[in-house]
C-alpha cells in the first residue's frame, strides 16, 4: 500500500475534499482507510446505567484510498508516491521534491 498509518493526507473527493488529516487506521483488504477527525458519521450509543441517557457522538468512517493524496513533510504538497528498491528496502518517494518519505 502507498498510504500507511500516521500518514498526513488530504481529501480530494467527496464531502470534505480539501481537508487534510492524520490516518488513524488501514483497511487494506477493503482498499479503505480512517481519517482523524473527517468523514464524520454519527452513531448512537444505549444508555449503560439506569438513569443515564443515550447519545449520539461523531467517529471517523471509512473512506476510500482513491480519494485521498499523500501530503510530503517535506514540500507540504499532495504528492503521488513512487518506489525505489535500496538493497533489501522499498522507499517511498515524493514525485514532486524526490524526498524520502
């Protein structure tokens, strides 16, 4: 995959396109990932105790990988990734400052 966990990322398709985020979790399987604090959706929680009241809070959901850019560190731009093979390592590599990621 192109895009790991604490990967800073920026939406480029669907409601909060523009905004960027810290990855927080991978579904390589499903091909989608958690960003922290964007695609937000409700989900209502059960009172545990008696007399407690039920709620509604906001979680990250899942989105798709396709619509997510990697942000460089180094540039700070929405980059693709390209790979290099060093010995036994795979580099990531920002295409537009050639950076190591």
């Amino acid at each position: 995959m192109r895009i790991k966990k604490n990967d800073q990322v920026k939406i480029i398709a669907g409601k909060d396109s523009g905004k960027t985020g810290k990855v927080l979790r991978m579904f390589p399987k499903e091909s989608r990932l958690m960003v922290e604090g964007l695609n937000l959706v409700k989900k209502h929680t059960r009172p545990k105790r008696e007399g407690e009241k039920g709620q509604r809070i906001e979680i990250p959901g899942k989105m798709n990988i396709s619509n997510v850019m990697l942000v460089c560190p180094k540039c700070g731009k929405p980059t693709r990734i390209e790979f290099k093979i060093a010995g036994d390592d795979k580099l990531r590599i920002c295409k537009k400052c050639k950076a190591e990621l």
